[in-house]
C-alpha cells in the first residue's frame, strides 16, 4: 500500500518536474524564440509534439501546410526552427554559412563518425578529402560498367516478366529499384556482388559485435532503423533514455529495434569481408580502394569502425534515396503520358536500336531527360525532411534575422520545393521548368540533395544510375501501370518512401521478333 502510494507520489513529483521545468524555460525564453509560432501549442515546451508528428509518417507536409499559411518560421521543437522561404537554403546551407550538423547527428552516431554525420568541421574536411577522390566524376565513368552490368540483370528479369511472354506478371518497380541500387553501390564501393537482382530478394549477412552472424532481409532492416531514428532523435537529452525504454514498452518499436539491430550488423559484415580481400592483396577498383590510399599509394589507416561507418553511409545514402528517385520517375512519368511520349522521342532519337543498356556517354547530356529526374526529385525529394543545422555560438543571421547561437535550423526540401512564388504550379509535374536559363536560376533553390559544403558527395553516382536505367527501361519496354489510377502512398523516416509501384512491361514493337526470341 505504501509502496503504491510512494511510487503515485515519486511519477507525479516527476511529471511536475518535467512540466515545470518546459514551462519555466519556455517563458524564461533566454533565446528569444518565442515570437515564433510554434507548430502546434505544446511545440514551443517540448519536443513530444515533433516524436508524434514523425510518428504519424509525414512531417514534411504538416510542415508544408503550415508554411502554406504565410509562416516563414515554425516554432517545432522547443530549440527547433522550421524555414519555409526558400531564400533561407543560403543562410543555413550554403557554401558561406557558419551553420554546422546539428548535435543530432552526433546523438545517432555508432561508434565512428562518418562523412555523413560528423559535425566538426575540420573532421568533416578530412574526411571528405580523403574520400572525395573515391567519389569523383573520373572514377565514376570508369565505374560505369558495374551500373551497366546491374541495368543488364534488371533488363534480364523485367524481359522474363514482361507481358509478351503469355503470362501477365505485376512488377513491384519500387523493390525492383532498390535491389538495383544495392547490387549497384555494393559493387562500385566494395566489389561486393550482392546478386539481389538476380535472386529477386535481398538476404543478407549481418554480424554482431562478437563476430557471430545471422541472415536478414536488406531492406526491412534499414528502413526500420531509419524510421526508429526519425521518430526519436526529436528528443534530445532524453534520446538515449528513449531508445532503452521503446524496446521494451511499445511491441511496434520492439519490432522495428530487433530488424535495426540486424542492420547495424549488415555494414561490419561488409568491411570485414572486403578487408580480407584488401588483406589477402587483391587489388579492386572500388571505394574502398580509395578510401585506404591516398593518390600516391600512401595508406590513411583507418581504424576498422571508421571504415566500417563510411561503408554503411554509402550502402545506407547511397541506394534508398536513388531508389525512391527511380521509383518516383517513373511513376510521374506514367502519370503524365504527354512527359512520357516526349522523354521516350529524346531517348529514341539518342539511341540505336540496337543498343540494350544505354550506354552513359549517349545519355548523360539529354536535356529532357535530366529534367524528367530534377523534376521528380523536386516533387517528392528522396529526402524531404528538415536537415537541422546548429546555428554558431555567436549566432547567425537566417533571412536577415539574428538567430542566436546552439538553434537548431532547418528547411524541408519538400517545403523548399512547393513554393509557388519559385516554381509556379508546384503540385505540377512540369519537367520543362527545368529547361533554358531559367531552370539555371532554379537550381539555387533545387535542395533534393542539400546544398554546400554538406551537400551530396554521390550525386553524380546517382544520376548516373538514374539515366542509365530509365533510358534503357523506356529504349527497351513499353511501361503502364497494373491498375489505372493507382497512387503510391507515402512514409517518409529518414526518407519519404513511396509504397509499392506495381507496373507491368511490354517489349517494344520496334525490336525484332528473333530479338524477342533471344530473350
Ligand atoms: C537521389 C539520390 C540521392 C539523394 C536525394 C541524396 C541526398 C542527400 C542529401 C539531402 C544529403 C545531405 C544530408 C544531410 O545534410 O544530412 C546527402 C549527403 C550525402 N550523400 Fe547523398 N543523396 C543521394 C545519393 C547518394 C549516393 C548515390 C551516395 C553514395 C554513393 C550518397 C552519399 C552521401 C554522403 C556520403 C553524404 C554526406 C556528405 C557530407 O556530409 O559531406 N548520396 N545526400
């Protein structure tokens, strides 16, 4: 009965604290942030408002509809600053901005930090030095045939699905996709053929800190660690504290933790394989080759656990967001029949027929075609949520405002890319904005793969991907949707992820019968 009593009083005493204590900062205010709007009233005390807007699966768009309505900042946590005018990317993103990661990163880092969520700046210009030259455009053309390979595997299993063979098979483009840019970036950094498009699914191997391994599916793993991590690293001081308590306390959260902790052992898996190759003297021409030496042959001696994140940064960065951007394309595309018809003319005329995967150099230039991508990247960015940057400790001025120093800042590229006053019609697919000198001025305000010195090292391998196989999917099929109509719906964790893209292909009536045959 005591006991009872005690443990009423002991949760009320602290649920005063907390409330007090989030009330009491609010109205002490030493930042003087409360002339902002908050994103809903409990916004401005406490950052459960953001846990459960990310809970609910899309806070780019509460975001959206809020700056809709005329406010270019939201209050959304209580340190937590929304921008909603695009002028704002140069403030926060830019090349010249004193902005750095915000301590999130830090906080959902492993054991190393890698490039992409290393806060210090002089670490960060280190590190992209040293893998800068494993990412450059050089090593990209020269990498093209481990994407053509993929396009070839992928090419390979729509022709068995396709229509024309008598049967009426329903393709799930999405995962089709992501297996694609898997078996893509495994090969390019680690000349690890992971075969997910050959085997139509993505097992894998995982390994635990004790060395002890399991197989898990790729994808399910990582996208509920991300999607753990889009929920709960809202919180800052009570992060940690969180993550232990969600395991045990909500089954969904027990779930997507058991499939996280297969991931977080999917990229040691990886860098241990690849350095017994790298040990035994093999010779590759991979990322990974890269990044152990300098130009000059001169070892960088990473530590395993550096190496090990820079891998799962490339295997985690580098294939959902390409995935989700191929997804969305070609889904915009086949919503908008009259972008299709004009795209396929472009390819057409830039192909020959007897080219199967395109080749790079044939496509890479198409004006149309790079349009069709920015376009897609514009409507629905592969990563749409706000990339929070800590203001310097002597404070910056983000639209001309003093902001002080320690706030997080941050502006959605979905909220980026709606503003009609930048790109009219925003709801539109109209890859023609992107054309002529005026698609040049869009390109400032263009955030899919942020800006500045944080911006995307693998853009380039992206693109490549993304021309490479929509060129050689439309060059060789005739696409449509398995139901008229259907809309992918949308979870955005870490990334907004379109569900399921269920497609059927038809062989083109262009190809030969005996090419048919062949195949
Ligand atoms: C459509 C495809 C892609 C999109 C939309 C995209 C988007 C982004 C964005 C928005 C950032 C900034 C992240 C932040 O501030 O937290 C970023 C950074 C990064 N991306 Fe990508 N990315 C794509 C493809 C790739 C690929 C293919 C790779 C690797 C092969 C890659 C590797 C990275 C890395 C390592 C960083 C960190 C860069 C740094 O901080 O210096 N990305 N990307």
């Amino acid at each position: 009965m005591y006991g009872l009593v005690f443990g009423a009083a002991a949760t009320l005493l602290a649920l005063t604290w907390f409330v007090g204590y989030h009330v009491y900062d609010y109205f002490k205010d030493p930042k003087g942030l409360r002339r902002f709007p908050g994103m809903d009233i409990f916004a401005p005390f406490t950052s459960i408002s953001m846990i459960l807007v990310a809970y609910r699966g899309f806070r780019s768009n509460r975001l959206l509809e809020l700056h809709s309505q005329g406010q270019p900042v939201i209050r959304t946590g209580p340190n937590v600053l929304s921008y909603g005018d695009p002028r704002a990317i140069k403030d926060i993103y830019g090349h010249n901005t004193k902005c750095v990661k915000d301590e999130q990163y830090a906080m959902t880092a492993g054991t190393h930090f890698h490039l992409a969520d290393v806060v210090d700046k002089h670490e960060h210009q280190r590190k992209r030095k040293v893998l800068s030259s494993a990412y450059a455009l050089k090593n990209l053309e020269e990498w093209e045939f481990k994407v053509a390979d993929k396009a070839q595997r992928m090419l390979d299993q729509f022709d068995k699905r396709c229509c024309d063979h008598g049967h009426d098979e329903v393709v799930d483009y999405r995962k089709w996709a992501n297996f694609f840019s898997l078996d893509a970036i495994a090969d390019i950094g680690l000349s690890k053929r992971l075969g997910f498009v050959d085997n139509g699914d993505d097992r894998c191997l995982s390994m635990k800190s004790d060395g002890t391994t399991s197989y898990c599916q790729y994808r399910e793993c990582l996208y509920a660690n991300s999607r753990l991590m889009s929920v709960l690293a809202n919180t800052y001081a009570f992060f940690p504290h969180l993550c232990r308590a969600s395991r045990y306390i909500f089954p969904e959260f027990a779930r997507l933790w058991k499939l996280s902790d297969s991931w977080e052992g999917i990229p040691p898996a990886l860098t241990h394989e690849r350095l017994q190759r790298y040990r035994a003297g093999e010779k590759l021409d991979d990322f990974f080759q890269a990044m152990m030496h300098d130009k000059n042959g001169g070892a960088h001696n990473l530590e395993f656990g550096e190496i090990a994140a820079e891998v799962s940064i490339m295997m985690n960065a580098g294939s959902t967001t390409t995935a989700i951007a191929m997804t969305n394309v070609l889904y915009l595309l086949l919503a908008n029949p009259a972008c299709m018809a004009r795209l396929r003319e472009e390819i057409e005329e830039s192909l020959d027929e007897d080219d199967v995967v395109a080749p790079y150099e044939k496509v890479k230039y198409l004006p149309y075609l790079r349009a069709c991508l920015d376009e897609s990247m514009r409507v629905w960015p592969p990563t749409s949520h706000p990339l929070l940057r800590a203001t310097p400790p002597e404070g910056a001025n983000i639209l001309g405002e003093y902001i002080p120093g320690g706030t997080a800042v941050g502006m959605s590229a979905l909220v980026a890319h709606r503003n009609a006053d930048i790109f009219p019609e925003p709801d539109k697919y109209i890859p023609d904005r992107w054309l002529g000198d005026g698609g040049k001025e869009l390109g400032s305000y263009f955030l899919a793969f942020s800006a500045g010195a944080r911006g995307c090292i693998g853009r380039n391998i992206s693109y490549l991907e993304q021309t490479v196989m929509l060129a050689s999917i439309l060059h060789r099929f005739d696409v449509e949707l398995a139901t008229p109509g259907f809309e992918p719906k949308r979870l955005e964790s870490n990334n907004l992820h379109p569900s399921e893209l269920p497609v059927r292909f038809r062989r083109k009536q262009n190809l030969s019968e005996k090419d048919l045959i062949a195949a």
